[in-house]
C-alpha cells in the first residue's frame, strides 16, 4: 500500500520534512488542460503524415543536472534513467547519477495524455548511510510542460538568439580566413588572421552543439566534443593575440597559451576515460580565468604600441559598462541567468578580438593598397620624365648634327682666313661634346648625364677650376 506525505515548502523553492535519506521524491499533476487546442479529442487524432507527429509533440522538460528520474503517466512508466531498478511508484529508491547531464532532460507524452496523472519520481541528496535531521529539504527540479506550438515557438525563439553570435562569429571567421589565403597568396601570411578564423568556427561549432534543437538536425555529440570546441575557441584567441604581442609579454603569453594547452589536453583525456569520466575532480576553469586575466593586463599594457591594442582595449571596456548595465537593470528581476564567469569572460574577449583583428587586417591591406597605388604613381611620373629626357636628348643630337653640318657648309664656301678658323674651332669644339658617362644603357646613361649636367651648373662647381672632360665607360 503505497502512503502519501504531504511535504512542507520552505518558500525558497525546497521542501521539508522527508522521512530517510535518500528517500525518492514524488511529485504529481494532473493532466486536465487539452495540451491539443486544435483537436477536441486527441486520441482520435487523424493518422496523417505530419499531422500525427504533431499531436504527439508534447513535451516534459526538466531541468537537473546530477538527479536521476522516473516519470510515469498514472501508473505505466513512460522513462526511466534507471531501468534495472523496480520502477513502480512507491517502490523506488533513485540514486544520484555518475555524471552530470550537459542539457536538459526531454520526454515526449502521448497524445491522450489529457485526463491522467503525470508523476515524475527524482532522487535527493545522499547522506552516506547516516540519518539526517527529521526537516531535512529536497529541491525539485525545475518543470515545463510544452504542447506542440508552446515547444515549436521555443526552438524558434532559441533559434533566433543562437543565430545572432553565430552568424557574427561566422562572418568575422570567413572574412579572417579570406584575408589570410589572400595574404598568403601575397607571400606575406599573418598567423593572427588564421587563429581568428579557426577561433570564430570552433565558437560556431560549440555554440550550434549546445543548443536544445541541434540534436533534431545533427547526431549528438557526446559532451567532451562540446568542451573540445570551447577550449580550441579560447586557446585560438590566446594564441592570436599571442601573435600581436611584443617583448617579455609574448613570451609571457606563449608559456600561457602552452600551460592552458596542457591542461585542456589532460581535462579532455580525463573526461573521456571511463574509470574518471564521473570523478568530477579535475575542472580547468579557474586556470581559464587566470589566463584571459593575465591577456587583458598584457593588452592594457600594450595600449600605447600598437593600434590593434587602442580599439582592442575599448571595445573590453564597452563590453563591460554594457554588462554592468544590463546587471543593474535585470538583476532584481530575476531574468538575468546565471552565466559562469569564464563563459562571459571568454565571450567578451573573443568578440572584441575577433572585431579588432578583423578590422586590423582591413587596415593594414589598405594601407599596403595604398602605398601600392603611390608607388606606381611613382612610376608613372619616372617612367614620363625619362621618356622626356629622351625625347630632350634626341632634338640636342639632331641640333647638334645640323649645325656641324651648316658649318661645314659655311666653311667650305669662306674665304677669309680668320673666319676659317674661328669655324674649324667651333667644328672642332662640337666634335668634342659628348656624353660623360656610357654605360651601354641608354636610360642610365641619360639619366646620369642630366643630372651630371645639373650638377656641373651649380655655383660651387663654377668655383673650381676647369678641366678637360673625362669620359667613363662602364663594360
């Protein structure tokens, strides 16, 4: 005969006065609202495609992590976590499961569910053997019961906040990705633009798996897989940011990066192996936090060096005063949920990292486009004086040429003595003219011969005394 105690609340969400340890709580409901509006009787639902499947869509979801359950539809037994136990109600002793559960507990109700009693059986807390004192508490779980349009509508809601970071993230990883191969097509790869990317899509991979609907369009995952993803999205910003580091705080940096390596490595060996899978002993998280500490000082630190740091550093402070403030604005209200600090911590630096190397790359591709651009304009305005200088080269030799021969000509029809020879020096005296230097390159000999010829004009070189010129050949 199975004997009903009514339990005492605390007014704090717990119940009083259980009656052993370990003693299996129960807690019931009956079932009198039509979790189907659409359809006045359930049971005569039609057997169509689609149609069926939606009428049994109701769904119990509760929310424990190391509880085990028994849930039972009046008397028949519709889930269990512990199947090889006696699971009749009344004769259950739950005990507390190995492993703590990564998302919430979802059980499917049949579609004619309306009219019966739903009881959910949960396991409390041991107490080694020994007996507790007579008001000792248990804490249920927390209970939602969903028909169809009430769960569609929180896959849809989950679904809408999940795509906003996710598609960010995405966006910032495709376009660090990008700009990398496009560096390395440029010979002149940037390391910090692959950690970027690989940290943006190892978030998308962590943030998608986590999600209460990735189930329904993707194998599950088994929990190390989901910490893999997070610890390869904070060791790919570590080691980014490690990259834009200089001196003594790089190498800081890098002896960090390779501890927190370590110790992700030795967590997920832990975690997957069978006999400390449930030991619960070894959590990195507190190292975690240490490190993208010991980051932000380095990158406060490294604000009046480079400018990667300057919009790095503002956006951590943006982030902050927005938290503060949405802190103060839902924290009385009780809708502020409980993040762990290293989630908020990591989120905050992978954001404003992600933005910063993002922009920064852009940056610095435009800067090289631009020097690029003078460069060429560069030459363009050498290329058009050298054509000048030949063009200006070319009309001196053809003068040159003309007027030897019109005092040849002249001095072939002359009769006067000393008009033939002041015109035989001045023939003479052209013959002599020819350029300084004769290299075999046409462009380097007219170069250097007009600037030569520059030079020969100015005043200091009028001071000195005149020579003969020497020709220098180059072979």
């Amino acid at each position: 005969m199975i004997r009903k105690t009514q339990l005492t609340p605390n007014g704090l969400g717990g119940f009083s006065s259980i009656g052993f340890p370990e003693q299996t709580f129960y807690f019931s409901l009956d079932i009198q609202e039509n979790l189907h509006p659409d359809m006045k009787n359930p049971a005569s639902a039609p057997e169509e495609e689609g149609r069926i499947s939606f009428y049994n869509a109701s769904t119990l979801r509760l929310d424990a992590a190391n509880r085990s359950f028994a849930i039972f539809l009046d008397d028949a037994l519709i889930y269990t976590d512990c199947p090889t136990l006696d699971n009749r109600i009344g004769s259950l002793r739950l005990p507390m499961l190995e492993q703590d559960r990564a998302e919430p507990l979802l059980v499917t109700l049949p579609a004619d569910c309306a009219g019966k009693t739903l009881t959910i059986a949960q396991a409390t807390d041991p107490a080694g053997g020994e007996l507790q004192e007579p008001t000792s508490t248990v804490w249920p779980c927390d209970v939602a019961l969903y028909c169809g349009s009430a769960y569609e509508s929180a896959f849809i809601s989950e679904s809408f906040w999940t795509s906003i970071p996710v598609t960010l993230a995405y966006a910032s990883g495709f376009s660090l990705l990008m700009l990398f191969l496009w560096q390395l097509f440029h010979e002149r790869p940037d390391p910090a633009a692959l950690c970027g990317a690989l940290a943006a899509f190892s978030f998308v991979s962590a943030r998608i798996s986590r999600t209460s609907f990735s189930h329904l369009y993707f194998s599950p995952l088994p929990t190390a897989f989901v910490t893999l993803f997070m610890d390869l999205t904070m060791l790919s910003l570590l080691a980014m940011l490690l990259y834009r580091f200089s001196g003594w705080r790089q190498r800081a940096m890098f002896i960090t990066t390779a501890v927190l390596s370590v110790t992700a490595a030795a967590s997920l060996f832990m975690n997957t192996l069978g006999p400390y899978r449930s030991t619960g002993i070894f959590h990195p998280s507190p190292l975690w936090i240490l490190g993208f500490l010991l980051t932000l000082a380095f990158a406060f630190g490294e604000w009046k060096r480079r400018w990667f740091f300057r919009l790095f550093c503002r956006l951590i402070l943006a982030e902050s005063a927005l938290l503060v403030l949405v802190f103060l604005l839902f924290a009385k209200s009780g809708s502020l949920s409980r993040a762990m600090p290293l989630r908020v911590l990591s989120s905050m630096v992978m954001f404003a990292s992600l933005l910063s190397a993002t922009i920064d790359v852009l940056y610095d591709e435009f800067v090289r486009w631009t020097e690029a651009r003078l460069l060429l304009q560069r030459n363009t305005l050498t290329q058009s004086s050298y054509e000048a200088l030949l063009r200006q080269n070319e009309q001196v030799m053809m003068l040159r040429h003309d007027m030897v021969k019109h005092l040849r000509l002249l001095r072939q029809f002359t009769i006067d003595e000393k008009t033939a020879l002041y015109l035989d020096e001045l023939i003479g005296e052209n013959e002599k003219i020819h350029s300084m230097i004769q290299s075999g390159n046409e462009m380097m000999d007219i170069i250097l011969n007009s600037k030569l010829s520059a030079a020969r004009s100015w005043s200091v070189m009028e001071t000195l005394p005149k020579r003969n010129t020497t020709t220098i050949i180059i072979r």
